[in-house]
C-alpha cells in the first residue's frame, strides 16, 4: 500500500508540475493576443515583440521556451519514472524518481535556451510575423522538410529506440542515489531531445506561442514512445510532413 501512494504522489507530483507550466503557456498565448494587461506574463509577452532589444528579448524567450519544454515534455518522462519507481527499492525511490525526472527537463530546459537563440535570429530577420510568431510560408516549408527528412533517418530511429525501452536504459544505465537519478534523467533527456529536437522546430510553423500547436507535438511526441514499434510511426509522419513542405514552397 505504500509503495502504491509513494507512486501516486509521484505522479501528482509530475501532473501538477506540467499543469502549472500549462496555465502558463495559454496565459501567455492570450496575452500576446491581446498585447494587453498587467503583470509578469504580459512584460514576457511584451518583450517578445520587441527584437530589437535582443538581451531582454533572449530573457523573455528563453524562460518562455523552458515552460513550453516542462509543460510539454513532462508527459514523455511519465513512463520512464513510473518503470524507475517500480525498480528502485531504496527508502529514497520518491525522491530519486522525481529527480530522474528534473534531469530529464533540464536536457529539455538546456535546448529551450538555443530554441530562443533561434526564435530571436528569426524574428530579427523579419521570418516570425503577427502575434503567434509563426514563420513565413517558405520558412514554414522548409521547417516541414527538415522534419520530415530526419524522421527519415537512422539517427532518429535509434534515438526513438532507446526512449521506447525504459527497463533497456535503466538496466545499462544503472546509477544510485540522487546524483545518479539526475545524471540518468540528463542522459535519457538528451536522447529524447536527439529524437525530437526539430519537431520542436515546427513550433514556428505553428506559432512560438501556439498552444494548439503544443498540444499536438505533446501528443504525437507520446504516442511515439507509447505504439507498438515499427518504421511506420516515424516514416508515415515524416513523408506527410514532406509533403506538407513541399506544398507550401510550391505555393509561393
């Protein structure tokens, strides 16, 4: 019975944290709406229309961007933690799990930071237009043949293999106490952003501050891990994807 509470507190735990980054994210996607308002979100909001001031800007898209890492990604990390939870039998397993988990972010948080570099370079060069940030329809083309593209490849396969196989990671990647869940989490993190990384990218085809867009790449993200593998689930989405980029250039 208490290892059954120790994981159902684990697990409100995450949901509260990706709930929290949630509000968030349509509070933010409002007030870039509207360009109206008080308070914090809307100063973020505020700063991200303004490229020109390139320091306040990166602030403001970076932290934007690590919300958006948390929020979407932290259903991803739910099944590894749940599998670590099961197999660490140390009076610490809670603890250990949700700093698994908090590693597994951070990888994500640290590619937020470079995604914000990018969003910047973006809007400076006039690419992200109207109040989502959303690219132009070339660029917005070529987001689509870049992903489509590398869903294609080997490194994306293998990357997808090692996130599809929690029991495989721990088992090889076995390393006690806290320093060692963050250092797991770090390293299933990286593989997982390996995995994904331009999807992400396809947040500017969508909008920087889409949530529709976010809801979607949450949930093709997880489905990813959670199917029965196959090379249909990475190579049927990247040929779509293909000839979504494709359709848009052509119609330039």
């Amino acid at each position: 019975m208490n290892a059954r509470i120790g994981t159902a507190l684990t697990l409100a735990a995450l949901v509260a944290v990706a709930a929290i980054a949630w509000l968030f994210l349509v509070r933010g996607e409002a007030a870039m709406m509207t360009m109206t308002g008080d308070g914090p979100t809307a100063e973020l909001m505020r700063a991200m229309m303004q490229p020109s001031d390139a320091f306040r800007y990166f602030l403001a898209a970076s932290f934007m961007w690590v919300v958006m890492m948390i929020g979407m990604m932290t259903p991803a990390v739910v099944p590894m933690a749940l599998v670590l939870r099961g197999m660490d039998r140390t009076a610490h397993c809670e603890r250990d799990t949700l700093l698994f988990a908090g590693g597994y972010l951070l990888g994500w948080s640290l590619f937020g930071v470079l995604a914000a570099l990018l969003q910047l370079w973006l809007h400076t060069r006039g690419v992200l237009v109207g109040h989502r940030l959303a690219a132009t329809a070339t660029w917005s083309g070529v987001f689509l043949l870049a992903a489509g593209a590398y869903q294609l490849t080997p490194w994306k396969e293998a990357c997808l293999r090692h996130c599809r196989s929690p029991l495989g990671f721990f088992l090889e990647h076995w390393s006690p106490g806290a320093v060692g869940a963050i250092g797991m989490g770090l390293h299933h993190g990286l593989y997982c952003v390996g995995c994904c990384w331009i999807l992400m990218c396809l947040m500017f085809v969508g909008g920087a501050m889409s949530v529709l867009t976010m809801a979607v790449l949450c949930v093709f993200i997880l489905a990813e891990r959670l199917l029965p593998p196959g090379p249909w689930v990475s190579r049927i989405p990247g040929a779509a994807l293909l000839l979504w980029g494709v359709v848009l250039i052509a119609g330039r």
